[in-house]
C-alpha cells in the first residue's frame, strides 16, 4: 500500500492507510506501507520513503514527496519485496503513488480520496487520464470524489467509504478536564473552519472550555486573536492515543469545516467515542450524518448557529442522546474490519 502524504503528518488519509493496514495484517494479509515519513515511521511495516515538502492542494497543504531520492527508494521497496498487487491512496498525487503508476510492476488499485479543485486534473487533462488508464481497479470514497474523478479521469469507480477502527475506542481513558468541553481536532488552516468555533466561542459562557488540537498555518494568528480567552487550551499535535483519550472526554466535538471534503471519517470518530457531533452542513458530511440523525448541522460558516446547537449539545438533552445512540450504530457501519473485507475481496480480483 503506497501513501504519497507523509505519515509524520495529520491527515484523513493517512489514517485510513494505516487504519486499513492493521485491519488488513489482522485478517493475515502481509501488507506492507511504503510512504513519506519525516522521522521514525509509526509502525514497524512501514517503509519510510523520505521527508516531505508541503504543497498547497485543494485549500490546504499536501504534505508530498517528489523529489528522485524518494521515488527510488520506493523502486528498491518494489524490487527486492516483489508484492503480488499495488494499492495506491490518491494514485496521481506527485511522488510515490504516480510513480508506481507511470511503472506498473504489477496490478494495481486506486482509491480517490479527494473532491473540490484539483489543479493537476485541470491542467494536464490528457496525461492524466492517459496514467489513470493504467489502474486496473479504481475506487473512490464517496459519491463527490468519484464525480470528480469521473469528470477529469473518465472511467468507472467503485465507492468504499473510509473506515473507522470502532474496537481502539473500547476501554480509553478519557482526557481530564475542568468543565464542560468542546473539541476541534484538524489543520489549522481556512478550509477546516477553525475560526468559526473560534468566533462562536464568544457567544458561549464562561464555564465551557475548547481544546484545539492540530496545528498549522493559522495557528499563530489565532493565538494572537484569541490569546487572552483562557477558557481556550491550545493541545498542539496529537498522538493517536491522546486523541482518543481527548474524543472519549469532550463534552462535544466540533467539525466546521469550510468545503473540500469528501467524506467525513472524522465525523465517525466522534460517533464512535459516544461524543455529540456539531458538524458544518457540506454534502459530504450531510451523508455521514444521515441528514442530522446522527450529528447536529449548522449552515457552513454560520458561527452563530454553531454556538446555539453546541449549547444544546452541552446540554444532552433526549434528542441529543438520540443523535449519539444513531451515530455509535452509523459507526459501527463503517468499520475498518468491513472495509478491509471489502479490499480482500478486491485485491483477490486484481491477481486473479
């Protein structure tokens, strides 16, 4: 399984990479990751390609990795493993994945994680579709990304929505706290729509708390603007195992974000901690949600309306109880364990 984005770094589709591996190498399935690393890899079947450089991608950063060292250490992994099939997260993002595709040693699966405005697409339409050709499956995780493949790639998609590992919830030691707590985890950058449970966080009272974990280009400018609220604890990057602990904790989870997502996993990680779920209202995430039966919905970038439904989150009233009874069973729907059986059975085509 090839990863282009570092996995030093945060980001929904590193976690699913290695999601899937786990849930892969527990079902006895020899997988092996090979992706940019800036540092130590995080499990010991990783094979780190190299430090990253980030790009700016689809309103955010890429953390990628497209430089000749990187993409011959990911030839020598190919060599001397000889893996029976490829599967490439973002198969045309520069670096290992579009690597892998342009040399095709053996067969390969795509899976499309991205919707919104992929520069690359636009600007190199006939190469593009021309290396997408080469994949032998090509799947996307949502309706969004496989409409935008569909419409700069051509050819046909199979949807497996992103998994969650449910069973890493089970027995986590919540994070302390003081009071009431809502909790934003991602970039800090526009697209993630920090700054709008930022603004709305002067409408709340004294006693609620907001732990802002992650970190990024915004990061420093809104210290500055919101350095004097103490009720504000900026956490920084989380490990997995903290975040688990902070999701378990939180009084609420907030999700604000902006546009340019194509599922919402993250969402499902709230589900499945039992925490309330106050989500911006994209399509994407209306899907997850199940229209508001499983998370509360705000319009995008309302932070008036996202403070009023985090006080009835805070609240816990019956029809917030109910939310969160729906979203434990909406994540156990998209357990990593189903979707790995999903990829076997896949990968059991691709080799004949």
């Amino acid at each position: 399984m090839i990863c282009p984005y570092s996995l030093a770094v945060w980001g929904g589709v590193q976690t699913q990479v290695l999601g899937l591996a786990r849930s892969l190498r527990s079902k006895g399935v020899d997988t092996q990751v090979l992706a940019p690393c800036d540092g130590p890899p995080p499990e010991p079947w990783v094979t780190p390609l190299g430090d990253s450089i980030p790009y700016a991608q689809n309103g955010s950063f890429a953390p990628l990795a497209p430089d000749p060292p990187a993409q011959l250490r990911l030839l020598g992994a190919i060599w001397d493993e000889r893996f029976d099939a490829l599967h490439l997260h973002e198969p045309l993002a520069p670096g290992p994945t579009l690597t892998a595709v342009v040399v095709k040693p053996v067969p390969l699966l795509g899976t499309f994680h991205a919707s919104g405005n992929i520069a690359v697409y636009r600007w190199a339409r006939f190469g593009v579709r021309k290396l997408a050709s080469r994949l032998d499956i090509r799947v996307a995780v949502s309706p969004d990304a496989a409409g935008m493949a569909r419409r700069h790639l051509g050819g046909n998609y199979e949807i497996l929505p992103n998994g969650i590992e449910t069973d890493r919830f089970a027995g986590v030691a919540p994070r302390p706290k003081a009071g009431p707590t809502v909790l934003f985890l991602g970039r800090h950058e526009p697209r993630k729509g920090l700054s709008v449970l930022l603004e709305a966080s002067r409408r709340m009272p004294p006693d609620v708390r907001f732990w802002i974990g992650g970190h990024g280009p915004e990061t420093e400018t809104l210290k500055l603007a919101h350095g004097h609220d103490d009720r504000i604890e900026w956490l920084g990057p989380l490990s997995e195992d903290d975040k688990l602990a902070a999701l378990t904790a939180a009084d609420a989870f907030c999700v604000p974000s902006l546009g340019g997502e194509s599922f919402g996993v993250v969402l499902l990680e709230g589900m499945a901690a039992c925490t309330p779920v106050v989500a911006s209202d994209l399509p994407a995430y209306r899907v997850v949600a199940e229209d508001g039966r499983a998370a509360s919905l705000f319009p995008t970038g309302d932070s008036e309306a996202l403070a009023k439904l985090l006080l009835a989150a805070l609240a816990g009233d019956e029809r917030i109880a109910n939310r969160v009874e729906v979203g434990l069973a909406r994540a156990e729907q998209f357990s990593m364990s189903r979707l790995a059986d999903q990829y076997i059975a896949r990968y059991q085509r691709l080799v004949g």
